[in-house]
C-alpha cells in the first residue's frame, strides 16, 4: 500500500522506494565528484521528534495527526576512480533490485520487482527467503505471533532469533485481514545500528481511540536477514534502498589513522618542502646564470622580440612551476598505493593462519579493516574485558544461598541429577517451614526472571519432547549466566518449561507445573546491573523479581538477612565465582496499574526512550525484600596466563575493565598472572575514599608508588622487575566517576594527573564495577595522556564496543553473547590466547616491514631525482631531464615496486618461532622506533650519498673520454641511462642486502625485475618505434653495453654505493648489535650447530627409527608438562662460575646434594635438558652412566670429551611440586639422544620409567644467562 503522509514537506519520502546502489556514482553520466557534500542535520525544537509517520490503509490520516519530521539526509559522496568497481556495483545492484517481491495490493498478493517497493507497502516473506528491506513484523501463521530469522549475512551470528509481531495484528493471518489494517507508524530516522530501534504503532480500530504500541528492534526485520522454521509472515516497509540498516553499515566508516601513517604525512611534507626548495634554488639560479647576455641568448637560442618583451615575474613563475614537474618524483606517490596494497594483502596473513583457527567454534581470525596492521606492533597499552574474554564463558552453577543457609546441586557417582528435595545437599543448617517456603520463592524467582528460551522442537531433530520432561530440555540465550542459573536451579527442583502464550511454565519438586502471566519485562542493562520481571500467578498475586549484581540490589532492599548474605557474596567472590543477588516484592492491583501507566508512557516515547525507561525502572526497582544470592563459576581460558605473561614481557601494560565485583576479579586476575604473589596491591574505591578524601588517597598512593620508580630496572632475559616493588591498582566505577567528574569550573583539577601518575608505575591495573561508557573513559584518558601510548582494547559483548571504537586499535573476540564487539572491532579472534601471535608475531612483522617500505620508498626517490638536480647545474637550469620519459614513467612502477611489495609482504627478520619465544623482541621496535628522526635522516643521507655516487661516477670517469670503437664519447641519453642502469642496480641490490627471509618468490621477483629491466631497455633502445616522434634512445643501450668502461663503471659504482650497507651490517652488529640482531645470530648459530652435530656412527643401531617416541611404562598423571631444551653457547666463552645442575628424586635423601664443577668449553656442547614428572632416578643409574662415558672417552680412539659431570641431588624449590633434571653427556663430534641412549645403554631405562619426553624450544644462552636460568 502506497504512504500518505499529512505534510507537504515531506511527500518525498513517498517516493522512497527499494532501488538499492553500492556505487559511488549512481550514474555512468555523472562526472567523478571531487567536493564531498555534507547537509548538515538541523537542530529542531525540544518537541520535535527526528522520526518520520507512515500511514498504512485506504482511509485518510486521522484527525489531529501530525508528523513532526525534519529532513535530515546527510549526502557523502567520496570520489572514485576505479570505473571499473564502480561497474561491478551496479550489475550487483541491479540483480538485486530486480528480485520478485509479494506484497499486498487491494487485498490481493501481487509480485513485483524489489527496486518498486515503497515504504508504507505491506510485504509477505516465506521460509527461507531474505527480507528485501527492514519490516516491521505485523503476523506469521504462528499463533503466538513470532516468527525466527538468522542474521549470519549481517553481522555472522547462526543462531536463530526470536521476533515478535505488534500485540494487535498478530491475529491477521489473511491478505483480506491485513487489506483492512488501518495504522500509523512512528519511528527515528535511519540508523545504521542493528540492534536499536525505537518506534511507535497507532492501530486505529476507531478513529477517536487508536492504540499505541511500543516498536523495538524485537519487532523490526532486517534486510538481508533470512526466515526460518516460518511458513510465512507479514509486514510493513519501514525504510527501504540505502536506507536500511544493512546498507548504512556498509558505509565507511570513521577511519582510525595509524602512527605510521601519521609519520609517512610529516616525511611527505618535508620532502614537499625539499621539492619547494629545490624548485626555488634551480629558478633564481638560472636567472643568476642567465644575467650575463651570452649565456641567456647564446647564437644558436636567439630569443624572439615577444620573447624578450614578456614579464620577468611570469617568466620566473613559469620556469618554478617547470622545476615543481621536473622533480615533482621526489614526492613517492607511488609509495601510498604500494602502502595499501601491502596493507590489503597482507591482513590475508591473518586470515590463513592456522594456529589463530579454533576447532572448539569453527571460527578463525577475521580482519575488518587493514589500515591497522602496523599499529599492531606499537601496541603499549592492554584493556581487556574479563567475562567472556579472559574467561570462557562457559557459565557453571556452583550454589545458592537463601537466608544465610547455603545450597548446592548433587550429582550421583554416574553423573545422573536427581531432582527432588533429596538431590539437595544444604550446608550451615536446615531449613524449617518458613525457610522452606522462602527457597520456593528463590527458586521460583530464578525460573521466572530471564530471558531464556526453550529451544524449539522444530529445530530439534527426532520426536518432539511432552513438556513434562523438564530434564531434557535445551535452553539457549544470549547470556550464559542466565542458562546457567536456569540449568542450576533444575538440579535443584525447579525447572523452567517454555513461555506460551505469554504464560510462563515451571515445573516444581512435586512434579505439578505453575503457570504464571509474563506482564512485564524489566530488561537488563549494563548501567543498572540487574534485570526484573513482573508477573501473575495464577491465584492472582503480583510479584515483581529482580536479580543482579550486589551493589546494585543491595540499596534497593529493605529487608532480608542482608549481613549473612553479602558475607557468602564476598566469601564467594575471592573465590573468584560470578555472584548475583534475587530479590522481589509484592504488588497490590493498584500499585501494579501505577507501575503499567509508568512503563507504556515511557516505552512509546520517541526521544529519550532509553532514558525514560531508566528513570521509569529506577521508581520500581525498590523496596525490594531480599531472598538470596547464587554463585556461578567462569573458568579461565585456555592459555590465558601465558598470554598475559608474555605481553608483560613484550613491555605492553595489561589493564582488566570489568563490571564484576572487585573480589571476583582479583581472583581471577591472580589466575591469570596480571597479580603475582609479590604484587603489593593498593585500592583506590568508594569504601577508602569515604574515609580519606579523593586527593589525600590519590596523593597517598602516588607517594607510595613514586618511592621505588627510580630504581625501575628491566631484566632483558625475563622481561621482570628486578629492583623495583610490583605494584598493582584497583580502582571500581565510584571512584572512577570521582576522579573523572570536573569542578564547577569545568576543569578536572589535578585528580587526573595524580591519577595518571599512580597507573604509570603499576605493573597492572583493575578497574572494576566499570559501565559501558566508563570503560571508554579510561581508553581516552591513557590514550590523550602526555605520552600518547597506542591503545588496545579487547572485549567480546556488546558492553564491550564503546572502549573498541575508542581505542587505537579494537579487537573482539568471538564469543558466546553474539557478534557486536566482533562487529565493530578492527580485527576478531576466536580466544584470547591468539592475541599472543597477533601481536607479537603479526604486529611485529606488519610494522617492521611497513617501516623499511616507507623509508625504502624515499630512498630510493631520493636516489631517483637527486641527479636530477645536479644536472641541472651542467645544463644551463634549462629544465633538460637527465632521463628519458619511459624511465621517468616505469621507475616506480615496473623497475622497482614488485621488489619492495614482495619484501613487505614476506620478509622475516627473525623467525616465528623466536618472535613468541622471547617477548622482549617487541620492544625493539616500540614507540614508532623505526620511523624516528635520526632513521628518516640516515635514509635520506644515505640516498643522497648514493646519489652523488651514481652522478659524479659516472660524470668523472667519462669526462672528455673516448669511450666507443669510432671514437665518439657518451652523449647526453647515454650517461643518463648509465646514471640510470646503476641507481636500479643499486637500490634492488641494496633491497637483496636487507632481506633475511629468502624464497623462491624473493628470488624470482628480485632477479625477474633487474633482468625485465635489461630485456626492456634492450627493446626500447633496439627497435625503431614508428609511433614515436622521437628515437633518441635508439641504439643508446647497446651502444653503452658494448663499452668496457661502462661494465667497470657499473661495477665500481654499485660496489661503492653498497659499501656503506655493508660496513653498517658488519661494523655495527660487532660493535653494537640489537637484541633483534643478536637473535638473528642465535638463529643462524642454531642452524650451524645442528648441521654440526651428526649421530656418531658407533651408536646408530639399524632397530633403532627415528620417528619413535620413548614410551614409558607408567605414563605420570601429573599436570606440569615436560619438555626439552635444547641449549646452546659460544665455543670461546668460560664458565668462571660453572652452574650447578640439581636431580630431586624420591629415594634419595634431601639433604645430600653433590657439587661437581667442569673445565671450561673449548668447542661448542650440544646439552639436553630433560624435565621429568615424579621421576624415580637411582643414583647407580647415573653413576653407571656416567662411569661407561668415562671409559670411551679413556678408551675411543676418537676426539677426547671435554670432562663434564652432573649434580644430584633435590632441586625443586619449597612450596612448589618437584620436577626432575637430568643432564644428559653428548660429545663433540655428534650427540647421543635420548632414544640412542636408551636402546644403547638399558641400564639408564631407569630414570625414565615415570616420565615422558617431549621437544619444546631451542634457546641460546650464555654461561651468565644459563646460571641464572638454572
């Protein structure tokens, strides 16, 4: 049905209709737009609504109603180049807006083209057929009026979800039923957010009365999103074309700017203003040149009369602006697009990595934009969400206590629940008649007040389940917590059968099920913190249930045994267990139709709804009567510890931003590593504030922590504090909202430095009880603060976005409360342990290779048209180019991009695996270190070195020299083709000298481009092109090819361009080496060693196969994994001080330990560390080892052992669960392994009875660092 709309104004939005364009010109007519236009929104009255009013039916809009709509059509238009794109748009566009559609026309179903469909036209959708636009869901052939759709193409969740029809039109099942709708819909302007909408219906039954509903996104149906386990539904246009919510999210944007980019626009300016330069000197040069009369008009350039006559301001003018194109190369242009196609391709690298794929979810890294591939890699600062990030999400029912009595769900030994009053273990006492009663209402209270839906049995395979069994059934919501709550109180008696019909079912201990009228829903939100229900049992009483956090149900309670509970709640929050509070309260009719009138005037509001609806909750929500608290455990995820760890160890300050309590959170920021044993912590919250004020515990705590920062040392080796106290901050939301709140002024005081000052000289922060918005707080504030530190935030639920959009670079991690962090993240991760890789591997990589492109780029353009500029001081300033224009053209685009494109993508200065090994490798390159000042300046000096190189090489050894078989010199396109022939040698080479990371593609891309650059030039300069009106390079190649001085000069030059290079790399990594280049030898070393080392041929056994596992007789149970390490060190180094090796064993007595000291190492030693799990090792086994070692060294006729011996005796530390070491003897010229050792020797089976093996790592240390390390 057409809209008709009662303003004038606005009758264009009758013409709003389903054409849909992803292109950036809706035309092929249409001249590329170079302006971006933007309309401004225009503020209106306080009363005006930013909505719009659809009408829907025959009959004219009803009395009195009036639509107050400001047009507010921002247009962007950005302009577009890629004609080509632009035209695989439209074929798309067109396809779609050529898609059959049914609506409803008099009555009838009529099919036409999507691209016809106007807003106000009532549209039916099968099964299994997408939504042409956004619907508001009218009926289905479902009785209760709901209908389910996936939404996998708008934001990948597979899930189904649950939509509801308006209350009064969810009975029109017929074309004639919905022909005879006569309403009106109110509703803002079009959002690009998926999970917002806020409208109004007025259904008109009669003119005088209509009814107004409340519109939410629960009843809105999104384009792209597809109908499942529905036969059919109905609903009405409410924005169609680029105005569904589908369309505005592909929209761009606002684009975050990486520090590289940031640095590449200042680099730029300074060579515009080096090109500025170079264009003035050149122009009052040549004029200083030209002042004497026999230079400006020599007897072969005799000027014209005009010519003479002409301005010498225009004059002047013109010869700058020639200058500007003659050197106008200096500026990389070329640089920007190879920056974005390394960029574009690069983030596949992420994509395609296999460790960063979890089989557990079946989901993978997701890249959403690439512009932050670098920023990786600069990353100082960590705030990371707990729930559900940190921790799995994987919600477990642990107890509830109810009146201070505690209660917990009892499983038999098979893992069967029995659900009666005797599967109840309580714990402190028993109940009487009272407290029975109450645990009924408690556990009554848990199965009413969620949003938890019992999964369809349309969506379950096999025969449909009777409600009756409750213990089958299989509850699914987008809160963990709730379906853990909902499945523990089942163990306990109660069970949650469906919602029908707006009547929830429960079925109690005496297997009768209760039925109770589902009136209202109190939704949660992360602000309040909790969540109520307002319901009606069947004998007619109200109650209204409540659960959430204690801080936020504790105020609102009047009575109950408030201190028994809070004291579990605490109890169970050290013991880092999820806590919330239920309470509820009775409603007398009256005070529930207050409550009703209170809660509709807010839900049809169009402006402020949400804040509405908060103050309306704010007035019910109290004097509540408190029944009891549950506790819900959230274990770690995997490798999450570690992760932390080696962050720290990477110099990155890890924040946790939460809004559990601040007991459950430290425990599980003691988990997770972020507080150690040692950590001393210091509270900033509401409780130590009530007692100090803000300032005197801000200036407290800032004395406490600034006592020990000037004795802050870093261990290179562990990446720890050595000499400095580790101290660690929790703050909550209170107190945050204190320090961040300004004075009457509008400033913030010092609260904000102090504050700033304090996390500074943390080692890590917790900030609990934190909102939403509060958590963007602290984001901006790190990330304005003096330092300008580049942020990261992580989280995985919709609480989440807020900090993810702030911060520098966002990260959601694919949970299990949908996709909206993921959504509006920058990149996604299936776990929080692949952050380790994206960081310190990815990152890491992502930034270094963008730096060397970077630089390269101006380099190498420095390179290019510096000789530019010193020629023209041998020609007169006459703007004569040194090149020729196929060299000019092809120079950044064929003869020197692939190289550098392939270097950016592939190169690897170290190897993976020592990138993840030793963390403190990313703080080489922290803080931008690559893109500095003095690098940006050894480049440009570097290139201009070269450049005088190539000119004046060139220039000096061809001065008035015959160089050809007829006696003639090199003329001008001669030398500058030489000039030229070196400067891609050079800078190619100069690229091959950089490279660490050599392939076949490396190969093939460096060599490929020198010789397409010959095989082009040969070509140019071979063949008469007859569509040239020129052929001044005819012949020019050949002709310098076949000088013998020419090949010298190549040679010579390049060799002495490349020289400083390579006194750099050699000079340098003696004398100063980079921990990054220290690494690089130990990976070298490591590749020799192991090429050393060869089995020696008295050991080999043909029984004996390499691919055999040692396979012990009786495998340990124990949790420490064992591992291998195999460890080398410099042949020339000494061991001053030898380490002394420890072998704990269970037979042997703790108090004897025997010290052995070795000589020193005269060749390299190849050592295996074996780490063994309650290992039972008999001295004789050693001694016997040992002593048959001796005697082929006495007795071989070989290379003599260096004598070495090992220590036994208890070496695990107090408190900690021992381990075994054993040292095991290899020689010099080959090694004995562990499985050689074992089939050789079966004497020494004995200490591995208990253990297994495993290869770990390969380290390399020195005899200081291998003392320590042991």
């Amino acid at each position: 049905m057409p809209l008709k709309l009662n303003t004038e104004m606005f009758n264009d939005l009758a013409k709003v209709t389903q054409v849909s364009s992803g292109t950036r010109f809706p035309d092929s007519k249409h001249i590329p737009k170079i302006i971006v236009y933007f309309f401004p929104q225009c503020a209106g009255e306080e009363n005006w609504v930013d909505s719009r009013t659809i009408y829907v039916g025959h009959k004219e809009p009803p009395p009195g109603a009036e639509a107050y709509i400001p047009q507010r059509y921002p247009d962007n238009r950005i302009v577009s180049s890629k004609g080509y794109e632009d035209w695989l748009r439209h074929k798309a566009d067109n396809a779609m807006n050529q898609c059959p559609v049914h609506f409803i026309q008099h009555g009838k179903l009529v099919r036409k083209q999507s691209r016809k469909l106007r807003v106000g036209d009532i549209v039916m959708v099968k099964e299994d057929e997408t939504f042409p636009c956004d619907l508001i869901f009218l009926s289905s052939n479902r009785g209760d009026g709901t209908c389910h759709v996936t939404t996998a193409s708008l934001d990948g969740e597979s899930s189904h979800k649950t939509h509801y029809a308006v209350q009064d039109t969810k009975g029109f099942h017929t074309e004639e039923d919905i022909d005879g709708l006569h309403a009106t819909i109110e509703c803002e302007q079009p959002q690009p957010d998926l999970y917002k909408f806020v409208g109004r219906i007025n259904v008109y039954n009669d003119l005088n009365d209509p009814v107004v509903r409340p519109l939410g996104s629960e009843n809105l149906l999104l384009r792209g999103a597809t109908l499942k386990n529905t036969e059919k539904i109905f609903g009405v246009a409410i924005y169609t074309g680029m105005e569904t919510k589908m369309a505005l999210n592909y929209q761009s944007k606002s684009q975050k700017r990486s520090a590289v980019e940031k640095s590449m626009n200042v680099f730029l300016i300074v060579y515009l203003c080096i090109l500025i330069s170079k264009a003035l000197i050149n122009t009052v040069l040549k004029y200083v040149w030209q002042s004497e009369p026999f230079r400006d008009e020599p007897w072969y350039n005799q000027k014209t009369e005009s010519e003479r006559k002409r301005n010498l301001f225009l004059r002047a003018f013109t010869d700058f602006l020639a200058f500007m194109v003659l050197f106008n190369y200096i500026i990389p242009v070329s640089m920007y697009v190879t920056v974005e196609m390394q960029k574009f391709l690069g983030s596949y690298f992420i994509t395609w990595d296999e460790e960063m794929f979890d089989e557990e979810t079946g989901e993978g890294p997701l890249v959403n934009t690439s512009d932050l591939n670098e920023e990786l890699g600069q990353v100082e600062y960590i705030f990371t969400d707990k729930t559900g990030t940190l921790t799995e999400n994987n919600m477990e029912f642990k107890e509830c206590c109810i009146e201070g009595h505690v209660y917990v769900p009892h499983v038999i030994c098979n893992g069967q629940v029995i659900p009666d009053s005797s599967g109840i273990d309580m714990i402190d006492s028993s109940p009487g008649i009272s407290i029975r009663e109450r645990e009924e209402l408690f556990f009554r209270a848990l199965c009413l007040c969620h949003t938890v839906q019992v999964k369809d049995d349309d969506n379950i395979d096999g025969p449909r389940k009777s409600p009756d069994s409750g213990k089958s059934c299989v509850y699914i919501s987008s809160s963990p917590d709730e379906v853990a709550l909902v499945e523990g109180i089942q163990r306990l008696g109660f069970t949650y059968l469906r919602l029908k019909d707006n009547y929830m079912e429960i079925l109690n201990r005496d297997n009768d099920i209760e039925r109770f009228e589902l009136l209202e829903i109190l939704s949660f939100d992360s602000v309040r913190r909790r969540m109520s229900v307002i319901v009606k049992s069947t004998t007619g009483e109200i109650y209204l249930f409540c659960k959430g956090a204690d801080s936020s149900i504790f105020p609102r309670v009047i009575e109950g045994k408030v201190d028994q509970i809070q004291s579990r709640v605490e109890r169970n929050a050290v013991e880092g267990l999820r806590t919330l509070c239920v309470a509820y309260k009775r409603l007398i009719p009256e005070e529930y139709e207050g409550v009703c009138k209170l809660l509709q005037a807010a839900k049809v509001a169009l402006q402020d709804r949400e804040k509405k609806l908060a103050e309306a909750y704010e007035q019910i929500e109290k004097d509540l009567i408190l029944l009891g608290a549950t506790a819900v455990e959230d274990r770690l995820q995997e490798k999450a510890a570690d992760t932390i760890e080696a962050l720290q160890k990477a110099g990155i300050k890890v924040w946790v931003l939460t809004g559990d309590k601040m007991e459950t959170a430290a425990a599980t920021c003691y988990a997770c590593k972020l507080f150690r044993r040692n950590t001393q912590l210091l509270e900033l919250t509401t409780k130590k504030i009530e007692e100090q004020s803000l300032h005197d515990v801000l200036f407290e705590l800032s004395k406490t922590v600034l006592r020990y920062s000037g004795s802050l040392t870093r261990d290179n080796f562990s990446g720890l504090s050595t000499d400095m106290q580790d101290y660690g901050l929790i703050i909550d939301g209170a107190a945050l909202s204190l320090i961040m709140k300004p004075r009457e002024d509008g400033s913030s005081g010092n609260y904000r430095e102090l504050f700033l000052e304090i996390c500074r000289n943390c080692s890590a922060v917790l900030c609990c009880r934190m909102a939403p918005l509060q958590k963007a707080q602290i984001v901006k504030l790190i990330k304005f603060s003096k330092e300008h530190p580049i942020t990261l935030a992580i989280g995985d639920g919709a609480n989440d976005v807020s900090m993810i959009l702030e911060a520098h670079v966002g990260i959601g991690v694919i949970g299990k409360e949908g996709r909206q962090a993921a959504r509006n993240s920058d990149y996604a991760i299936p776990k929080f342990k692949h952050l380790k890789k994206m960081l310190l591997v990815h990152g890491h990589f992502y930034y270094i290779r963008i730096s060397e492109l970077v630089q390269y780029f101006f380099y190498k353009n420095v390179c290019f048209i510096f000789p530019q500029f010193l020629y023209q001081f041998f020609c007169g300033f006459s703007q004569q180019t040194l090149y020729d224009t196929a060299y000019l053209t092809l120079y950044n685009i064929s003869f020197t991009s692939l190289p550098i494109l392939l270097y950016s993508l592939m190169e690897q200065h170290v190897s993976i695996d020592m990138l993840k090994r030793d963390p403190s490798l990313y703080r080489d390159i922290a803080k931008n270190a690559l893109l500095r000042w003095r690098v940006f300046i050894y480049w440009t000096f570097l290139g201009v070195f070269d450049a005088l190189v190539f000119f004046f090489g060139a220039y000096f050894m061809f001065e008035n020299t015959t160089v050809t078989s007829n006696g003639q010199i090199f003329g001008n396109w001669t030398f500058g083709t030489l000039v030229f022939t070196v400067m891609v040698f050079t800078v190619t080479l100069k690229l091959a000298l950089d490279t660490h990371y050599w392939t076949w593609i490396n190969h093939f891309v460096i060599w490929g481009s020198l010789l397409f650059y010959i095989v082009f030039s040969l070509l140019w300069g071979g063949i008469i092109w007859p569509f040239l009106n020129y052929q001044r390079m005819y012949y020019v190649f050949i002709q310098m090819l076949s000088s013998g001085p020419a090949w010298l000069s190549i040679i010579l030059l390049i060799t002495v361009s490349l020289l400083p290079d390579v006194l750099k790399k050699v000079l340098c990594r003696q004398l100063w080496p980079t921990a990054t280049e220290r690494t690089q030898d130990t990976c070298r070393q490591h590749q020799n060693h192991v090429s050393e080392f060869t089995p020696v041929a008295s050991l080999q056994s043909p029984s004996y196969q390499s691919s055999e596992l040692i396979s012990p007789s009786t495998t340990s149970s124990s949790s420490l994994s064992q591992k291998m390490m195999l460890t080398f060190w410099n042949s020339k180094e000494s061991l001053v001080h030898p380490p002394v090796f420890g072998l704990s064993n269970n037979c042997c007595n703790s108090s004897s330990r025997h010290y052995y000291h070795g000589s020193s190492l005269e060749t390299s030693v190849l050592m295996d560390f074996l780490y063994f799990n309650n290992c039972e090792v008999k001295h004789n086994a050693l001694r016997q080892f040992q002593e048959v070692k001796t005697q082929e060294q006495k007795g071989g006729g070989g290379r003599r052992w260096p004598e070495r011996r090992v220590a036994v005796g208890p070496a695990a530390a107090a408190g900690e669960q021992k381990h075994s070491l054993v040292l095991l003897r290899v020689s010099c010229g080959g090694f004995l392994s562990t499985r050689q050792l074992l089939h050789h020797y079966p004497h020494t089976q004995q200490p591995f009875e208990k253990g297994r093996v495993g290869i770990t790592s390969v380290l390399r240390m020195g005899p200081e660092k291998l003392k320590g390390f042991v």
